[in-house]
C-alpha cells in the first residue's frame, strides 16, 4: 500500500491499477467473447483515466487529447477470434499505441458485478427492491410500487436520456416485477416470462424475438443498446479515483442505438 501512495505524485503503476481491476471485476470467472483485461499496453504509469463505452478511433483521439494514460471501456477492440491488424483496426490500435494510450476491456464483468455493474447500476436508480441475478449478468426484483407502462416508459427515458421503444406484450398491465439485462437482452424475453415477470428492461430489439413478447404477455422497454451501458464504465472510473486517486474523464459517444 505504502508503494502505491507514493507513487500519486507522479502517477500509479499500471500493473498495479489492472492488477486491482482484474481482482476487483473478478475477471478470470467469466466465459465471454471479448478478452477482457488489459488489451493495449502503454505508458507504464497512469496520471488520468478516460471512460468509454465504446472503443472507436474518435474514443481513442478524445482520450488522448484529454491527457489519459488509461482508457476504460465497456466494449474493447478484441473479441475471441484474432483480427487482422488492418483498416480501421490498426488506425485504432497504431493512435493508441503512438501516444502511449493503455486500454483496458470489461464486457460482461462490468454487466454482471453487483456493486458498479451496469444491471445493478439500473436497478439501483429504479429502486428495484430484493434485487437477485437474472439471466447471469442482469438483475430482476420489484418495483416499489406498480406502474402503468408509459409511467414506467417515462422514468426510463429521464434516466437514460433515450427514447424508449415500448412493445406491451403484457396487454395493458402494469410494471412490478422486473428483469434487467443491459444492452443486448431480447433472448431473454422467454425466461422473463417463465419466472413472472411482467416487464423486461434491456437495450436493443431483435426482430427474431419481436412475436415472443406478445405471445407470452411480457412488456419489453428497449432502452438503447449504448444508453444502458454508460453507467458502468462512469461507476468504475469513479472506483477507480476513489482507489487510487486518478481523475477521470466520461467521453460521451452516443450512438443512438
């Protein structure tokens, strides 16, 4: 701990910030499709931290122009299959790289963990109560009090600033009992309904899964596939100030989807 104070005044080791992040989101328990942890290696010490959802070329140049060391993202540049480091690729990967930019990747770590995740983040502002997991990284639980669909709708888009696309498969009733998965969560409309739930709460549609909906009376509230994953990455960059004294930057990206 002693090491780690000292080294404030001119920045925290690198190894040590993954090394707490990697221990922190418990990311070696995770079966996932990104390779999560450390992805680009580079300055060897961290003075600022940026936070992103996304990592696109214009996340990567607006990290590096706020001074970052260390981007923290939700969605990272390698998934589980190697990518040739051609095109838009290597345009990230070589602007990262030249300036010195570490990245850092938490995909289904960051939906799933109980304190800073996504889906807890969500619940937690929606005051979802006996909140318990839900389809391995979502939450369900219920709400304090029964609301009609639009009242439920409404709170959403106040909360996400994203105009909600609202399927009422329930046929009228009303919002209770709750599941949460952030971003993409549409698979998940059967189990919603085989456990009672009478509403889903999740990112983006699949038109695969649009007649499941109302063939089982579940409401679907889509919330932006991106909308509903900004809380993580904000929480954590938090967490990461508060551990180790780092300021951090939110790059806002939207995308609309």
């Amino acid at each position: 701990m002693t090491e780690i104070i000292s080294s404030r005044m001119g920045g925290v080791a690198l190894g040590d910030v993954t090394a707490w992040l990697d221990s922190y989101l418990n990311v070696s328990s995770f079966k996932d499709w990104s390779n999560n942890g450390l992805q680009v290696e580079g300055n060897s010490t961290v003075t600022r931290i940026a936070a992103s959802v996304d990592t696109s070329l214009r996340s990567i140049e607006e990290a590096i122009s706020s001074g970052a060391d260390l981007m923290v993202v939700h969605h990272g540049l390698f998934w589980n299959k190697p990518l040739m480091v051609t095109g838009p690729h290597r345009r990230r990967l070589q602007t990262a790289l030249d300036a010195g930019l570490s990245i850092y990747a938490a995909h289904l770590p960051l939906d799933a963990h109980p304190e800073i995740g996504n889906n807890a983040m969500i619940a937690s502002a929606l005051s979802l109560q006996d909140a318990s997991p839900f389809a391995s990284i979502g939450q369900m639980g219920e709400l304090p009090y029964e609301q009609t669909l639009q009242e439920f709708a409404e709170r959403v888009q106040k909360l996400t600033g994203e105009i909600c696309l609202v399927h009422g498969g329930g046929g009228g009733s009303g919002v209770r009992r709750l599941g949460i998965v952030s971003g993409s969560g549409a698979e998940f409309i059967t189990q919603a309904a085989e456990l009672g739930l009478d509403t889903l709460l999740t990112g983006e549609p699949e038109h695969k899964h649009f007649h499941d909906a109302f063939e089982l009376g579940l409401n679907v509230v889509y919330a932006g596939h991106y909308e509903t994953e900004v809380f993580g990455v904000r929480a954590l960059a938090a967490k990461l100030e508060e551990q180790f004294g780092l300021p951090w930057q939110f790059l806002h990206l939207p995308t609309g989807l």
